[in-house]
C-alpha cells in the first residue's frame, strides 16, 4: 500500500522537478502593455511587469493633484491589465511549453494520491479493527 504513495510522491517530485527546470517556464516572452487616459493626454508603458514610459503632457498638469492621480492611476492600471492579456495570450500561443499537458499530469496525480492516500487509510482502519477484535 505504501508503493502506491510512494510511486504517487516520487511522479509529483519528477512533474514538479520538470517544470521548475524548464528552461521556457523561467523566460516570459517581450510584451508590452499600453494605455491611455485624458483624452490621452497621459499615457503608460509596460514592460516586464514595470512601467517603462510615463508621458504626461502639458494640459493635464493642469489638473488639481488629485485629478491628476486619479488619471495617472487609471493608465497605469489599464496598461498593467494590457500588458497582462498580453502575456498571457504569449505564454499560450507558446509550443515549447505545454501546460495543458503539465495540468493535466498535475491533475493525475491529484486523483492517484488521494487514491492511494484513500486506500492506506483505509488499510490503516482495517489493521485498528483487527486489533481491536482481537483484543
């Protein structure tokens, strides 16, 4: 009973050693997120998850600070969500990294540990039963 567990944890360890030495899984592709608000007259760059460009022309300096904020805020939100969509459409549209299959593998051994956990559970209650009947 015990072989099944074991075979259980030693196929999650070789599923999560796989992923973590994939070499795609540690390279994001280069995207880069964008947006706009005031009219555009505030605009935001993303790239690697950071804001790389914030232009914010003359007529909205105009703005009270908390106007300007408010916008400042508002572009960079919508360029991170931009930049997110489009990393994530990236990391899909990718062939070197299959994580339908990795889910699914994942997934798998989800269902065979609790298997296996289920029947050394109940082997245990078995072997408590036993003793208790016998005294």
């Amino acid at each position: 009973m015990t072989a099944d567990f074991e075979d259980v944890l030693s196929r999650l360890n070789d599923t999560v050693d796989q992923a973590a030495t994939s070499p795609e899984l540690g390279e994001l592709p280069e995207v880069e997120g964008e947006a706009a608000a005031y009219d555009d007259r505030i605009s935001v760059k993303v790239r690697a998850g950071k804001v790389t460009d914030l232009e914010i022309q003359p007529l909205a300096m105009r703005l009270s600070n908390a106007d300007l904020a408010e916008h400042v805020t508002t572009a960079v939100n919508a360029a991170l969500a931009d930049y997110a969509e489009k990393i994530t459409a990236a990391l899909t549209e990718t062939e070197t990294t299959d994580f339908g299959s990795l889910m699914t593998s994942t997934r798998q051994l989800q269902n065979d540990s609790l298997r296996a956990m289920k029947a050394y559970t109940e082997s245990l209650f078995d072997a408590l039963n036993q003793v208790k009947r016998n005294g």
